[in-house]
C-alpha cells in the first residue's frame, strides 16, 4: 500500500516526467522545424540551379545562333557569294551614267520606278552588249537568291509551341534582320523578273520565295 507521505512523491515525479515529455515534443518540433527548413534550402538551391543552368543554356544557345547568323553575313563579303555580289555591281557600274540619268527621272521605291530599274536592268545590261554575260549574271542572281532562301529557312523555327519556338531556329533572326532586311527586299524587288525566268529555265520555282517572305515578314517592315 501507498502511505499519504508518498503521494506528494509521486505526484512530483509525475509532474517531471509530464515536463519531460513536454521538453521533448518541444526539441523534436525544432528538429523537425529545423530539417524542413533545410528541405526548403536544399529546394530553393536545386531550383535556383536548375534556372541557372536554363538560363546558361538559352545564352549559350542563343550565341550559336547568332554566330549562325553573322556566318551568313560573312559569305556576303567574302567568297563566291560576295564575288557574285561583285559581278552585279560590275555590270551596273559599267552603266553608271544611264542609272544616274534613270535615277533623276523616277526613283526605284515607287512601284512605277521598280519597274523602270526592272526593265533597264533587263534591257540594257542583262540582254545588251556590254561586257557582261548574261549567264553570269543569271547565275550571280541565282546564287545569291538561294543563299538569301537558306538564312530565311535559317531564320524560321520549326513548328512549335510559340514561347519556345525562337530556342529551336538555327539563326538568331534579330541579327539576321540587322544585317539582310534591307538588302533582300530590295534584292528582291530588283530581280523578281530575272528569278521568274531563272524559275521558268532551270525549273525552280522556290527560288527566291524564302528571301522574299523573310523580307516582308513582321520583323522587317517598317
């Protein structure tokens, strides 16, 4: 049996032991505190490196397009496609006074003066007798039309999900833009004529289409 001097005892060690437990439920509440804490550390750390490492990869993709684009504008002054480049400028320098005299009558960004610089440039130096071959010229447009259809393919990303789309093209089209908007429309324009025949002669009717619908697309209008 318990005496009445025993109960205070007991009563004592009840309450210890009751503060015990309370004192442990506490340390293991900051414990676990403590470790969540460091879950979410150990998350924000993954995150914050997993967006470190996508935004490393966007630049990184996104240098190679630009290097993709300037490669392009490379070929324009260098190598074959500059030296065709060279063989249309010879051909109108050659015809410097009737240009410069066709130039006071009309300008070519109207479309009645388009059409003007269109037939000159037939008439009087692709099909005259002025040095300049004809093939060669056909040739040179040819060349450079194809070459300005490839930065355009370069350019356009595949089909895809629109905010990614810009990731998956082969060039960067801003820099395509800087460097070729100006020059393939007016390329274009210039030369539609002579890239129908050339379409007609050698059965290629996408020549120049690309070129064309890069130069008039959103990011190249005025």
């Amino acid at each position: 049996m318990t005496s009445a001097d025993d109960e205070p005892e007991q009563e004592r060690r009840a309450q210890q032991e009751r503060r015990a437990q309370k004192e442990q439920r506490k340390k293991l509440k900051r414990f676990s505190n403590k470790l969540l804490s460091i879950r979410v550390i150990q998350l924000a750390a993954l995150l914050f490196a997993g967006t470190f490492a996508l935004f490393e990869l966007t630049l990184t993709r996104l240098d190679r397009r630009v290097d993709a684009s300037l490669e392009y504008a490379e070929r324009f002054t260098e190598g074959a496609v500059a030296e065709q480049r060279r063989t249309l400028d010879r051909a109108w320098y050659a015809r410097a006074e009737d240009v410069a005299g066709l130039r006071q009558l009309t300008s070519s960004e109207s479309s009645e003066g388009l059409e003007a610089f269109q037939a000159f440039f037939r008439r009087e130096i692709l099909r005259a007798d002025n040095g300049a071959n004809e093939v060669d010229l056909k040739l040179a447009i040819a060349e450079i039309a194809d070459t300005l259809d490839q930065l355009a393919l370069c350019v356009k990303p595949p089909d895809c999900f629109r905010p990614l789309c810009a990731l998956r093209a082969r060039c960067d089209a801003t820099t395509a833009r800087q460097h070729f908007c100006e020059y393939a429309l007016s390329f274009t324009n210039l030369y539609q004529p002579v890239l129908e025949d050339i379409q007609q002669e050698l059965g290629t009717a996408e020549l120049g289409g690309s070129a064309r619908a890069f130069a008039a697309s959103r990011g190249c209008r005025p």
